[in-house]
C-alpha cells in the first residue's frame, strides 16, 4: 500500500535567544520577512505540497503563533467596514488554509524530543517536519519535490544542502553515495554526523530544516538518550533508523536563507523584497542610491 504524506509537524518551541532582546517577548517564528512571519512561509510550502494537517509544537510565550493561524473576529469587523476587502480576503485565508493543531513542549530538550511529541497528533503514518527558521527559494516549494519523491521511494527523507567547509561545523552532516536515476540529487545515506570538525566532515552536505519521516522514528527516538548539548538530536535518531530501513537525502533546488540568524535574515529580507510586486522596483532604485 502506497503511504501519503498529509501531516506536517513544526517544532516552535525554541527561546529564539540569537534575537534577543528582538525575541524577548515575540516568537522568533513570527519576526516579519517583508510583511508575512516566518512560520507563515513555511505554512504556505507545506499547503502547497498537499499538506492538510500540521502540528506546531509550542512552549511558553508562543501565543503570538496560535493568534496568527486563528481567526480574528473583530480585525475581520474592521476591514470589512473600512472596505478594506483585499486585506480582509487574506487574512480569511490564513485562517482557513490548514488545519492545526498544537502541543506544548514544556522542556526544550531538542528537536529530536520536539518531533517525539507530535507522536500522537500524527499517529502511524510518514509525515513532514519543516523548521520555520529556514526559508528556500527555489523553482518550486521545497517540500512538494520531496513530497514526490516519497512516493517514488517510500522512506524517510532528509533535504540538505552544500555549504563552505568552513561552516560545516554548524550542521548536521550526510555521508551518503548518490542515486541513479535522480540528476545527482539524491543520495542513500549511509551515515549522518551533528556538528563535525571540518577535517572529519563526511562531506559538504549539511542537513538543513525539512525532513519527511515514517512512523518509526518515534520508537527510535523514544530509546535516543541525550547528545549534544544534553539534547536529544533528531540526528542521533536517524543514525539509529538507518540500522532498520533506508534512509536518503535531496539536495535541494534554489537558494536557502537561515533565517534563525541575524545575516541571512537580512539577506532574506532584501532579496524577498526585491522580489515584492509593487515594492521591488522602488526598493532596487534605494539601494542603488546608498554609498557602500
């Protein structure tokens, strides 16, 4: 039988502490990327791929996130008696795109506990994880293009990059032998490393924020201790499904922006806008006018 993939899961429960004081009172995942937060990006790739259900794992302070995916009665009132209805059309989308749900995560013990949570929300089926602090721009939505190669290969699936040796350090890291077949774009993965010193990187692929994985993974994240940083390491979890199934990775098309730090933020920012119909053309016309 032919498994689908209908539910997404977004760990959100993260303090967003390289924003500060930015973040202090505001989720990291609702800083505004030209005028839509980050989550609601990465919501939209997830509609766009044929999700119908996703689960955001919250913690203290995340309120911001459940207001923005709810509808608001009163703004709604608002907008629609100043005629106001282009604005008012797309806040009834937001609120009528998906449906969520949401769990706490009352301890952030790491990404690994954060999608061992959604356990019961997704029940015994393959499902997505998308983190909303990256942001890919490319040909076509991300996950939709892992969304079709599910169906082709059946098992989980990490997306990765290539990234200077340089940061390397920064990531989790494939070691992985490519697959006929797919352009040079997916590789069966042999083993995945978090965070390795450049000389002892397996490769320059590094493991970036969207994964499609099957049921399984919560039975192995249920025995993965804690690892770096006293966590518990969604890498550490797929190193023990790879004992049990296979495992690949995409490497994706277009460009990613980490947005969960202070330069690619901004460089997501500049570009997103450029990119603003009724916005870009001036904005290009500024930057060309300031003394670099």
């Amino acid at each position: 039988m032919m498994m689908q993939i209908r539910k997404a899961v977004f760990p959100a429960a993260g303090l967003g502490t390289r924003f500060l004081p930015a973040t202090k009172a505001q989720p990291k995942e609702m800083l505004s990327l030209v005028d839509k937060p980050l989550i609601q990006y990465v919501v939209e790739e997830a509609v766009q791929a044929g999700i119908t259900n996703i689960t955001i794992i919250t913690g203290r302070g995340k309120n911001a996130i459940e207001d923005h995916f709810d509808v608001s009665y009163e703004l709604e009132q608002v907008l629609s008696a100043r005629g106001k209805e282009d604005v008012l059309a797309e806040i009834r989308r937001i609120s009528n795109m998906v449906n969520v749900t949401y769990v706490r995560q009352k301890e952030a013990l790491g990404l690994g506990h954060a999608v061992l949570m959604s356990r019961d929300a997704v029940g015994a089926e393959p499902f997505a994880v998308m983190l909303g602090d990256d942001i890919i721009d490319g040909p076509a939505p991300c996950l939709g293009r892992m969304v079709g190669l599910f169906e082709k290969l059946q098992a989980s699936i990490i997306a990765t990059c290539e990234v200077p040796k340089s940061q390397i350090s920064s990531y989790g890291v494939i070691k992985g032998t490519p697959v006929e077949g797919f352009g040079g774009r997916v590789y069966r993965v042999q083993d995945v490393v978090e965070k390795p010193s450049p000389d002892k990187a397996p490769s320059n692929l590094a493991i970036i924020g969207r994964y499609i994985l099957t049921p399984e993974i919560f039975g192995v994240l249920e025995s993965t201790g804690r690892g770096a940083g006293g966590e518990i390491q969604l890498t550490d979890g797929i190193r023990q499904l790879l004992e049990q199934q296979p495992v690949y990775a995409y490497m994706i098309e277009g460009t990613r922006y980490d947005a969960g730090d202070k330069l690619g933020f901004l460089k997501a920012t500049v570009e997103f806008a450029l990119k603003r119909t009724g916005l870009g053309d001036e904005f290009r016309s500024y930057l060309k006018q300031l003394k670099l």
